[in-house]
C-alpha cells in the first residue's frame, strides 16, 4: 500500500491559506493606506481651497467699494453722455464755421467783396444751408470764387443763385449770391418700422 502522508498535505494546506490570509492582510493594509493617503490629500486639498477662498471672498470684500465706486462712475457717465454729445457736436459745428470762414478768408478774390453771409437750417433732416451774397466789376471774379468755394471739403452743392447789375455810388458792379450746403450737417431720419406685406 502505497503511503499517503496526510500531515504534510495538511500542512501545505495550511501554509497556502496562511499565505492568503498575509497576502490579503498586506493587500488590505495597502488599499487601507492608499485610502488613508488618497483622503489627506482630499483633506488638504479641500482645505487649501478653503483657504483660498476665503482669500478671494477678502479681496472681493476689500474690492467692493471700489467696484460700487466703478457702477457709480458709469452711471453718472450714462447720464451725461447725451450732454456730452451735444458738446461734441456743437465743437465740430464751431470748427467747420472755423474753416469754412477761413477759407472764405484766404480764398476769396480780390476783385470780389462780400456783402452777407446767411446760414439757415430750420429742418433737421436737411443740411445747413450757407449763402455768400457781394459785388465784383465782372463775373469772372464770380466764377472764381465758385469754384474756390467748391474746392473747401466743409461745403457741397456749391451753386450760383443770381448775378444782377447794380448801380451803387456812381459805380457799376454785378450783384450776386452763391449758395451751398454744409457737409454733414443733415440728421439721419429715423428709420420707421415697416407693415409685413400679406
């Protein structure tokens, strides 16, 4: 009969569970590590972003006058902006009655002599209108001046209304009068909304 050695099989046995048991317990010892280690760093991480929270939410408490400084200054900007659009407006009106007289100035003929000048601009949808009225010996002084007006980037529709004799102190000289628009001076007309067609 063949000999069967029990003790030795329970034995292996044995050191086979105990082995799992080790196995196990150091599998279980390093999740429980790993566990430990993966909550601090959690721990501490959520506690540095409290930490810098609380930073952020000192700042925006240090922050917050000047922030409501800020939404006071922009209100105040809104409210003057139509004041200070009129302003802008009226200074780029000044400095276009500016040039538009200097170049009168510097480029009227000799030969011509102005006599009146005469803004109107009742409707706001249409530009100033400017008319220059005076005397000169002959029209080519006239002429001149025409086209002098027309060469100035402040008027346009330059166009010569009427020349007439005209007999004043014993002299004999042409009356005229030229008329233009200003450039730029005409609002847009606000655009109506219009019926869907059915």
């Amino acid at each position: 009969m063949p000999l069967i050695n029990l003790i030795q099989e329970q034995r292996q046995i044995v050191r086979r569970e105990e082995q799992r048991a080790r196995s196990f317990a150091m599998m279980f010892g390093a999740s429980l590590v790993g566990s430990f280690l993966l909550f601090g760093f959690f721990f501490l991480e959520t506690e540095s972003l409290k930490g810098e929270q609380s930073k952020l939410q000192a700042e925006l408490q240090r922050l917050k006058p000047v922030m409501e400084q800020i939404d006071d200054n922009n209100k105040a900007l809104a409210d003057m902006q139509p004041r200070v659009k009129t302003l802008e407006d009226a200074q780029a009106m000044t400095g276009r009655w500016g040039r538009i007289l200097q170049h009168v100035a510097v480029q009227t003929p000799t030969p011509v002599w102005l006599t009146t000048v005469r803004a109107i601009g009742a409707d706001p949808f249409k530009p100033i209108s400017v008319s220059f009225a005076g005397m000169s010996a002959t029209n080519a002084p006239i002429g001149e001046f025409m086209q002098r007006l027309q060469n100035s980037d402040d008027l346009e529709a330059v166009s010569l209304k009427y020349t007439q004799e005209k007999l004043a102190a014993n002299l004999h000289g042409l009356e005229f009068e030229i008329s233009a628009e200003i450039t730029g001076t005409a609002e847009e007309k606000p655009k109506t909304q219009e019926e869907p067609a059915k």
